[in-house]
C-alpha cells in the first residue's frame, strides 16, 4: 500500500505539463516589444521547452508560427512528389522549378523556428531573426532563377538583361541579407529607421525578380508577350505581395485599435498567411509557365545550367550565412559592454 501511495503523485507530475506565464509589453524588454501589441507575450529568458510548450496555448505568437509550421509539409510533399515523378537529374529544366520549392520549404522553416525560440534571450531573438531574413532573402533569389526560366517574356528571351538577370539577384540577395541584419542593430534606438531598412532589404529585391512579370502584365502589347492563361494567377500573386508589405509596414489593424487583436487579427498573423498564400500562388504559376512554355523555351531559350541554378543559389546561401557569422560576431561584442555596465 505505501508504495501504491508514493507512485501515483509521481505518475502524476510526469503527465502534468505547465504551460509558460504570459505577461504584457510593460514587464518584457523593449528589445521584445511589438507595435500595438499590450498582451500576451511570453517570458524573456525562456528555455527552449517552454518555447516549444508555448505553440499549444494562445501568445500573441502562436498564430505566427502555426501559419507558417503548417505549410512547410504541404511545400515538402510538393518538391517530393515532383522529385519522385520527374527526373531532375537528368533534366535540367526542371533544375530552377526545384530551387525554388525548396526555398519554398526553407522560409517557413526559419520563420518558425524563429517566432518559436526567439524569446530564449536579447541575443537568441537577433541570431534567430537573422537567419530569418538569410532565408526570405533565399527565397527571393530562388524566385529570381525561376523567373529566369519560365517567366521572361518572348520578346526578353537572351537578351543581355536575361543573361544578366541571376548574376544581379545573387548581389541583391547579399545585399538584402546584409541590409536586413543591419537593421536589428539600431531597433531599439531608432525603431522607425530600422523599419525602413528592412522594407527596402526585401521590397528592392522583390520588384528586381518581378521585372519580367511587370513587364508581361502591364506594360507588354503586340506580339511576342507571352500571353498563355497565366495572367490571373500572375495577377493573384502580385496582389497578394503588395498587401503584405503593406501588412508589414503599416501594422494595420493593430495601431488603430492598440490591445484589440493581441492574440488574432494583428498585422504580422495576416501578413504570414498572405505571404502563403502568396508563395502557393507563385508556385502554381510558375508550374504552369514552365508546362505551357517548355517546347518554346527549350528551342529558343538559354539551357539552364547547374551554375546559373543550384550554382548560384549555393554561392548565396554560403555568402548569407558568413553575414549572419559577421552580424553574429558583432552582435555579441556589442552586448558584452551592456553585461559589464549591469554588473558595475
């Protein structure tokens, strides 16, 4: 009897998981805040099993990774079902479409590795963050190869800007890598400056790799346009990108009503789903333009090569993470005099 007594509180305890306390704006750092947001944030200092406790109770994050956990298994099953009905390869037409999905699985992959850990301290919200935007910036690159293959309009096809086209989106990868890291450093002195840094670290690559469909949707007319049904996707997709860099800069609807939408409805939730939503519908049109064009495209076109594909998506991802290793670096040297002046 008095050892029935002692394992059933035992038993208990192991099947009883505490969830994370939340707490409001007031009792986090600043380093922590959100514009707008009053309530529901996790704990500073966080271990990673609270973090990871936290995704299966209502933060003002949870929704935030969620949208973005979710479809990272639905881009997988994408890239693996094509790997197992096509042979890429041997086929290296098929080499950018398979760039880009997997730049499809990596973002929401860092992204909510990011919302999930970035709570555990000041420096683990900057390095997670940090490859956050090493990983948009990736996937904008992966767009740009893409693009390059399947998009360009008839009348573009191996001209110089086409033949230059990758090259410049392996510079504006670096570059919106760099610029995006950056602008953690001054987020806490200067917020609005630090914003705008970061929307032109990923808008200015983002109209770049969108020349072509620009070009197709609004500006092309006669002949050699490349008219072949995919202009409503085109269309949905553009619409979609728009509003969420709106999404993003304005923190809309959150700052007309501060509080109000702490847990759903903040601009950062609709900016991720529309983000997917985003990212779907490119996809779809990007499967479409390379099935509609591929007899043209083979003929006329530039042969994509493993340089111009995986070449240069490898090139930028190894660029972006010694960035991340130099923001890294600073990052901590930066920090060590604020740890010495609490210790005096």
């Amino acid at each position: 009897m008095s050892r029935g007594a002692r394992t059933k509180p035992q038993s208990k305890n192991m099947l009883t998981w505490k969830l994370p306390r939340l707490v409001t704006v007031q009792q986090v750092p600043r380093v922590f805040h959100e514009d707008s947001i009053i309530c529901g944030y996790r704990c500073p200092q966080s271990s990673a099993t609270a973090c990871i406790l936290s995704l299966f109770q209502m933060t003002n994050e949870t929704i935030n990774i969620w949208t973005h956990f979710i479809p990272i298994w639905y881009f997988l099953w994408k890239m693996l079902s094509m790997l197992f009905s096509h042979d890429f390869l041997h086929d290296p037409f098929l080499w950018p479409l398979l760039v880009f999905i997997l730049s499809c699985c990596i973002y929401p992959l860092a992204s909510t590795c990011a919302h999930t850990f970035s709570i555990m301290s000041t420096k683990a919200r900057h390095i997670c963050f940090f490859f956050d935007y090493g990983a948009l910036s990736l996937y904008g690159l992966g767009s740009a190869i893409a693009y390059s293959a399947y998009v360009f309009p008839d009348r573009w096809v191996n001209s110089t800007f086409h033949h230059w086209f990758v090259s410049c989106a392996v510079v504006n990868t670096v570059i919106c890598t760099g610029m995006s890291c950056y602008s953690r450093f001054p987020e806490e002195a200067h917020p609005r400056i630090s914003k705008v840094l970061r929307t032109a670290a990923f808008g200015y690559p983002y109209l770049f790799d969108s020349i072509p469909v620009f070009y197709r949707l609004f500006l092309c007319s006669g002949e050699d346009c490349t008219d072949n049904g995919t202009f409503a996707l085109h269309v949905g997709h553009t619409i979609l990108a728009f509003l969420t860099a709106f999404l993003f800069a304005t923190h809309l609807p959150e700052r007309l009503a501060p509080g109000r939408f702490d847990y759903v409805g903040h601009s950062h939730q609709l900016f991720h789903v529309c983000a997917i939503l985003g990212t779907y519908l490119q996809m779809e049109v990007l499967i479409m333009d390379m099935n509609l064009r591929r007899e043209w495209l083979q003929v006329n076109g530039p042969s994509p090569s493993f340089s111009s594909t995986l070449g240069a998506w490898g090139l930028a991802m190894t660029l972006s993470l010694l960035l991340i290793a130099g923001f890294s670096w600073a990052l901590y040297w930066k920090l060590q005099p604020q740890k010495k002046n609490k210790h005096m």
